[in-house]
C-alpha cells in the first residue's frame, strides 16, 4: 500500500522547497516546531514562528551564504499571495540556511525558483543529498526529508497527518541529531476566522505521540 505524501519537494539547485500544500492555496496555517542544536543560528523568519507557532509556506532549505535572497524569493511568493502579509498566506517564509557553497546566481535565478515552487517541480540538483522516507505509525502516519553535507546530516524535515499541538511537535522534533529538525502537523489545518472566533483543533494522545517518535527513530536509525 503506498504512503501518502505529506508534502512535496520542488525547487531549483538555490534551494528546495518543502511543500505542504500548492503555494496559493486558501488562508490556513498549519502548526510548526523546530529544534536547533550545536549552536545552530541560520534561519530567518523563525521570529514570527517563535511567537504563533504556526506555517502557512514552504520550509525553504538554502545554503546559508544566499539566505538572505531566498527568503526574499519568500517573501515575493507571500506577496503574490496578499501583500498585506498576513500569517496564513505565506509569511513569512522559514528559511533554513546550510553549510554548503552557494551555486552561481546567474541572471532570473529568483525567478526560476519561484516558477519551480509554481508549478510543484525540480528544476535542478542540489549541493547537498536529500533522502525522503515515510512511515505508518498506528492511525497515522509520517514522512521525514533527512539533508546531509558530506555525509553529515544538516537539516531534516518530518510532517505527520497526526494533529498534534507545538509542543507535541518539539518533542517528535527532537528524535535525530542533526543541526535543526524541523517537525510539521498537517492534521490540523487552521483556517481564517473572525475575531474573538476560536479554532477548534484535535489532539492525539500520549500514547500515540510516544509511538510516533519511536516510529521517527526506527526510520532514521
């Protein structure tokens, strides 16, 4: 039985795009944690992340010399999207820098990532290997993006259609060693709603948490 995809990858040899759902989709948010480890500082956007703890973008991965521009390329998909700049259509972009050399920026580079990100597909190789696993974990399941340079890991990135909280997901994020984990629940999609109007979510259990981090250590053991 095939997994089901929880995200795609698109972008160009400047950076990969992980996708969780088309870039223009409607106003939502999904909630987002991270672990930084080793000292670890090469992110922009990661400010607004601290405060609401949720996503409405693509996590970009970049090498950290050009992090800047990609998450200008960023900001330009959030404005397509509103220029008004709201958190549930794109901004800002969480941007992951890599210790890797940049390729060239040649002429247009800004935009053929973002046609990239359009359309869904790869328009180049990287200068670090990603390697793309899932998993079913009980009811749920999850599929992790493990980056590494040189053979060392340099960032991962783990979605499950579990709907968990944040601080369920600092916890599923803390079950590698690379220099940031990055840890996305697609199972709660947070919709646009009015003011004083509460979101009403769901949330698994201890118990199923417990079975999907060990779930995340077998893949990656």
């Amino acid at each position: 039985m095939t997994e089901p995809k929880l995200f795609k990858v698109a972008g160009t040899s400047h950076c990969e795009a992980i996708m969780f759902e088309p870039w223009d989709s409607q106003p939502g948010r999904f909630f987002v944690a991270y672990r930084a480890r080793h000292g670890f500082s090469a992110m922009l956007g990661n400010g607004v992340v601290d405060e609401f703890r949720t996503i409405s973008g693509p996590v970009l991965l970049a090498p950290s010399a050009i992090l800047g521009g990609v998450y200008d390329a960023g900001l330009r998909l959030a404005d397509a999207r509103d220029q008004e700049a709201p958190i549930d259509q794109g901004w800002p972009p969480l941007v992951i820098g890599l210790n890797v050399d940049a390729p060239e920026r040649v002429e247009g580079w800004v935009t053929q990532l973002l046609d990239a990100i359009h359309q869904q597909k790869i328009a180049g190789p990287t200068p670090w290997k990603s390697t793309m696993t899932g998993q079913k974990c009980g009811d749920y399941h999850l599929q992790i993006l493990r980056c590494s340079v040189a053979g060392h890991p340099a960032a991962t990135v783990v979605a499950t259609d579990a709907p968990m909280l944040p601080q369920q997901l600092e916890r599923l994020g803390d079950f590698d060693a690379a220099p940031v984990t990055i840890a996305i629940s697609v199972g709660n999609r947070l919709p646009r709603v009015v003011a004083d109007e509460h979101h009403q979510i769901d949330v698994i259990s201890e118990q199923q948490l417990a079975a999907l981090v060990a779930g995340a250590e077998r893949i990656t053991s």
